[in-house]
C-alpha cells in the first residue's frame, strides 16, 4: 500500500503483472475465503496454529517451486512432511536463533525434496550480521524505505546480503545444479545491476 499497489483478484491483471514484470501479488483474503472467518480466532490465540501452514498450501497459483520460513525445527520438520506428499519442487528454511528467514544472525537450516544441510553466512560468502542490524522500521513507511533502499543500493551492508542470502535460496530450489556462489552471485547481481529495482517498478505500474 505504501508504493500505491492495489489488491485484485483479477486474473487478466494479474497474468499481465507476473509475464510482464515476473512479479504478481495475490493478497490471501481475496481468495481463501474461508480463511478470512478464522482471522480473530487466530488474532485472539496469539499462537501458531494449522491455518499457519495452510495459507501457502491454499496458494490459487499453486506453484511449482516454493520456499517457505519457519520461525522453529518443529514447524520446519511440519513443514517438509506435508510437502514431501504434494510433488511439488519446495524449499524450507529456519535460523537457529528464531527468525523464520535466512537472518545471518546464526547457522540456518535448508531443507528440500534432495537435501537437508546446515549453513554459515560464511558458506554463502557474506558476512554474520546483528540482530540490530536488520531492524524492519517502526511503520510501514518506515519499512517501505528500507526496502526502497535495498533495491535502490543505498541499504546498509547487513540488509543487502540478507536480501541476497535469501534470494539465493530461492535461486537454488528453481535450479539445483547451481552451486551457493552461483546463485549468491546471481541474487547480487539482480540488485546491483538495477534489474530487481526495474521489475519492482513495472509491478507497481502495472497493479497501481
């Protein structure tokens, strides 16, 4: 909402969005009806509970590849079981120290239909990063600049290799004779050569 994006269930709309800027927005209430009834229930628990696992899985575009963060092991391993039995090409990613990302804050776990390995920042070729360092932004419009910043070069180094670490996770699950340089340097060079700020900006032409 901040960059004027409007949510649309229109599927022309929406078609032209992911063809034309390979970006494509589908905001959940407009298509899992269902889910919308349950929003105070999960408000009021202030816990996590199955309808957390069941947005992805109700995703209408139902995509081949995903990559998908959980905040513990045992929402990883939860994870990684109900994907094992869809077919689908899928990534599952948590860090040790509680961030349902790649956070660079600590080792973090990545778990596929091959594979299960633990990294290092230092594996990916970036640096460790503070928790201090990755502050989101008190507000949304707050956190709309810091990600403006990122696509536009101007964010601090932390931000950045976060950015890449986790695009470069996604790169992975798309293409699996990648090596962690390849797709790390990939994900940099989206950034870096203004090609991320490009698809960013047509998005928001086209869904405004």
């Amino acid at each position: 909402a901040q960059h004027g994006v409007k949510f649309t269930d229109d599927e022309s709309l929406l078609r032209r969005s992911i063809e034309e800027s390979g970006v494509c927005y589908m905001h959940a209430p407009l298509f899992a009806y269902g889910m919308k009834n349950v929003g105070p229930v999960r408000k009021a628990l202030g816990i996590p509970t199955c309808f957390n696992i069941l947005g992805p899985l109700l995703n209408p575009c139902r995509p081949k590849n995903s990559l998908h963060g959980t905040a513990t092991q045992g929402q990883l391993r939860l994870y990684t079981s109900i994907h094992q039995k869809t077919g689908d090409n899928f990534g599952v990613v948590t860090s040790f120290d509680g961030y349902d990302e790649i956070s660079l804050t600590s080792e973090f776990k990545v778990v596929t239909r091959l594979y299960e390995r633990v990294y290092t920042p230092v594996e990916m070729g970036l640096k460790y990063a503070a928790p201090e360092d990755l502050y989101g932004g008190g507000t949304p419009g707050e956190a709309a600049a810091i990600f403006d910043s990122v696509l536009q070069g101007t964010a601090t180094e932390a931000q950045r290799n976060v950015v890449i670490a986790n695009a470069a996770c996604g790169i992975s699950i798309m293409d699996k004779n990648l090596s962690v340089a390849d797709t790390v340097f990939m994900a940099r060079e989206s950034l870096e050569s203004g090609r991320a700020l490009e698809c960013f900006r047509k998005f928001v032409s086209i869904n405004s």
